[in-house]
C-alpha cells in the first residue's frame, strides 16, 4: 500500500467507525480510507443527488460564505475563475458571478467539460475529501491555474487532539481523503504554491508561485 498523495510507504493503519480501513501517511499526514472502503461511480454520484444545495438554502450560503469570505480580497472584477467540484447546483458559481467575478464551474459527474484556458483563482470547496488519488487531482488543479493564480479549499482538518478513528467526518461514505495542516504544507512544497491564508480548521487558500 502506498500513500495516495505522496506514494510514500511509511504508512500505520487503524480502524474506524463503520469497521472502516484507514491509513495514515507519516509523510506527508494525509489519512485516506481503504480501496476496498471506496463506493463505486454510480453509488458516489446517487449520494450527491441526494444533497439539497441551492441558492434558496441560506445555510448552504452561508456555508460557503466561509470560503468566499477570505478569497475576496485575492480577486479582481476582471478575473476568471471556476468552482472545481460544484455537484450538481453551482452555487458558488452564481455567488461569484454577483461580486463581479466570472465562474465558470466543473464536476466529473454533472458538468465534465474542463475550460480551455487557464484561471485566475479555483474554489474546491467540500471536494478534496472526495479524492481517492489526490495526486493526480492537485496536478491537474496546479495545470488550470495560472502563475500568481489562488486555490481556495474547504474541508475539514484533522489534527492529533481528535479520535480520528469516531470522527464524523468519516461517517459520509463518499470522504476518502483527510488532510493535516502539515499536508497543506507538503502540498506547498510539492506542487509549487505559497500559503496565502488558513483558518487552521476547513479553509486554506494556496497561491501558485510564479516560476521566472
């Protein structure tokens, strides 16, 4: 078994709730569930059908919010960018699209086109637990987005004060990968970005490095 960010093999496993296989990556902290553990495409995709995300939701905008929020002061009115993993109702799209922000949005199941061109900044809000191979997703990520470019990502953090093994967040059937503050730093380091923001908890924003 190696890490499926990393490809490291410095790995301890433990069980979690559901009897589910977990593995813990000692180098780069990245905990991911068993293949075994992963719900094929058609169950994944009926799953997120049945969430009820929409504009007329104010929970879900304000949920949001929370990502949108900090990643205002990183955009301009003439940018482009796109909500990376939307499901099926682009909400942050449409939140976007009213501070004068043009979005474009992108999802392997309800809306596969990828853009052409390459954006100004990328939200991944409640998605990077989805990966089941995170590696090739933040290479592809990394491709779309321009140099100087923002990656905003929402999803929630575990750090060693938690009993990973009853952690809620595991509960869904469709989170596979679970990310540490010093994850984000591996990922930094890896794929050529800078930390421009982190609430420590669920929101980090990257900024992609200019190479000269």
């Amino acid at each position: 078994m190696k890490c499926t960010l990393c490809a490291g093999e410095d790995l301890n496993s433990f069980k979690g709730n559901d009897d589910v296989t977990l593995y813990k990556c000692n180098h780069c902290y990245l905990i991911f569930k068993a293949p075994q553990n992963w719900l094929v495409a058609e169950a994944e995709k009926d799953r997120y059908q049945q969430h009820n995300n929409t504009e007329e939701c104010p929970g879900y905008v304000t949920f949001l919010s929370q990502a949108l929020e900090p990643t205002l002061p990183f955009l301009e009115p003439d940018m482009e960018g796109m909500d990376f993993g939307c499901g099926p109702n682009p909400v942050l799209a449409r939140m976007l699209e009213k501070n004068d922000c043009a979005c474009s949005y992108y999802d392997p199941f309800f809306f596969p086109e990828l853009p052409d061109e390459r954006q100004d900044f990328i939200f991944a809000t409640e998605c990077f637990e989805h990966f089941f191979d995170p590696n090739q997703e933040l290479k592809l990520l990394t491709a779309l987005l321009r140099p100087d470019g923002t990656l905003t990502i929402m999803t929630n953090f575990w750090d060693e004060t938690m009993d990973v093994a009853n952690w809620w967040y595991l509960k869904d059937s469709t989170h596979v990968s679970f990310f540490h503050t010093k994850t984000f730093e591996y990922i930094c380091t890896r794929y050529g970005y800078d930390l421009a923001y982190s609430d420590n908890q669920k929101v980090i924003i990257l900024r992609k490095k200019v190479v000269w």
